[in-house]
C-alpha cells in the first residue's frame, strides 16, 4: 500500500468569491489548476447535479506532494447544509492565523497554539499556530463516524492505511498511508452520522492496476460501490479512470490510477486567472438579484 497517496478533499462551494478569498487570502494557498464544465461528472464529482460546475484545486503545492483541496462550485446552488460528517481539515501555518488577525476573518482559539476558523459554507478549519513547515503544512482531515471499530476495519484492514495513534479518551483514530502525507482522523461523533447536502468526498491514488483489485474486494466483501471502474475526461487533459466507494457510514472515497491522475494534476500557471476570469465572467448572483430571487439552497 505504500504506493497509494491521500490527494484531497471534496468541497461544495455557493460563494466562489469568497471562497476564493479564504483559500488565497487567508491561508495562503495557491490555485493550482480551474476547469470549467458544461454538464455534471460521470462520477458525481460536483454531487448529484445535472449542469454547469467548476472546478478548483487549491493547495500549497502541487498535488503530486501535496493534500489540496477540490473546490466544486454548481452554478445556480448557492448554499449547502451541513451535517456532521466533515469535521475539520488541520493545517500549520502561523502565517495563516496572521492573514486572518489583520484580515478581521474570525478566529476562535480553542487551546494554545491553535485556531479554530470556517471556510464559507461553514467549514471547520483548525490552524496550528506554528511557522508553516518547508513541506505539506495540511496535516489531517478529521471524519466523523458511528463505530470506530468497525470504521476502523474498513480503512485499515479493507482499503489498507496503516493506524497511526488512537485515543481513547477523544475517541479518535488516526490513519495514513505513510507518515508523509496528510493523515485521515476518525472521530466517534456518539451516533448516526448525517452528510446533509454539503457532503464531500476524499481522494486517494493508487497504481492504475489496483483499481479492479480495489473494486473486487470490496464486492468480495459487499461494500457499498458508488460508481465502479470508469473514465473520465477532462477537455485537453489526461483522461482518469476512478472508482468510487462508500464506507459504512457514507463517506465517498475516491480511488483514482495514479499514473494519469499524475499529468492531470499538473500545476497550471493560468489556474489564478483562469478562476479570476470565471468569476468575473459568472453573472448568476446579478441575475438572480435582478429577478427578485435567490440562488436554490441544496
């Protein structure tokens, strides 16, 4: 398993321009990559949507060593509800706490040395406030669940991270695939887990060639399979094949042939403009003011 890698996090976006203004302003990451589509993905990549969406990889570097975040923004949707499933992405960067200070973005310290803060949408974000270090400052995702025992199962023995640490008294358990990557947190949220409208999605890569293997065992198995084996085209970029999971409580997994998947997210020096001229290009809130209405709530 040493080969497979954590890529990123799913998220659904209704502010693109608020967004944005997170992402680069306060956290200091960079747009990597922005992609336009004129119809929803084969494999739900932008959720249970038929039309037009966007893409946006954020991160502080590239992917290929780097946990970014997906940013999927449906035009038309201009808010998600949130469950309890997502409960925080964990990054270093006492530059990032600095950009929020003087930026007035709210920040609430929730023990020495770290912050807790929200993307737009009301995602939680944990900063620890420490000089940002030379390689991935994103240092764990944090998942809800309702039996870490038998969640613990699932990712450890089925889909094959290693456990890292476990605690008892925080009921959590942390996985990973190596100790260089970004880690994946499961917390006992103490009942059923609710993925609201806002669920998203994490992303893993493994050699091209173990995506049948992935796939057989878990209907060996009979784990629940989203969308099996299938290709899927980006418009002047390499095509990936993916297959999507679920795990007992709901959370999508995506597992994607990493030799593709390495072309594919390849840094685009346009990407910042790219993502500039959509949103400048994006009339929907006007429109939508213009005719005494608002943009759908998911």
């Amino acid at each position: 398993m040493a080969l497979r890698r954590a890529l990123h996090f799913v998220f659904k976006v209704g502010d693109r321009a608020k967004t944005a203004t997170f992402y680069r302003e306060v956290l200091g990451m960079k747009i990597l990559r922005h992609e336009e589509f004129e119809e929803g993905c084969k494999a739900t990549c932008n959720g249970p949507y038929d039309g037009k969406w966007s893409k946006t990889m954020v991160g502080f570097g590239p992917e290929d060593d780097h946990f970014v975040a997906e940013l999927t923004y449906n035009y038309g949707v201009g808010e998600y509800q949130l469950g309890n499933d997502f409960l925080g992405l964990t990054l270093q960067s006492s530059q990032a706490v600095s950009n929020a200070k003087r930026l007035g973005w709210p920040l609430t310290q929730v023990e020495e040395a770290l912050y807790l803060t929200q993307a737009p949408g009301g995602y939680p974000f944990y900063i620890v406030d420490k000089e940002q270090p030379p390689y991935d400052p994103v240092t764990k995702v944090s998942l809800g669940v309702s039996d870490l025992q038998r969640s613990t199962h699932y990712w450890a023995t089925l889909l094959g991270l290693n456990v890292m640490d476990k605690s008892e008294e925080k009921n959590t358990v942390l996985l990973g695939f190596s100790d260089s990557q970004c880690k994946l947190e499961l917390r006992d949220v103490g009942g059923k887990v609710d993925h609201g409208t806002a669920f998203g999605r994490i992303a893993f890569s493994c050699p091209r060639e173990q995506l049948p293997d992935i796939e057989a065992l878990m209907k060996k198995e009979k784990q629940n399979i989203l969308t099996p084996l299938v290709s899927l085209d980006t418009p002047g970029k390499a095509t990936v094949e993916v297959v999507i999971l679920a795990d007992p409580d709901g959370h999508e997994i995506c597992f994607v042939g990493d030799e593709a998947f390495r072309q594919l997210s390849a840094v685009d020096p346009k990407g910042n403009e790219l993502l500039d001229k959509a949103m400048e290009e994006d009339k929907s809130d006007e429109w939508f003011a213009k005719h005494n209405k608002q943009k759908a709530a998911a």
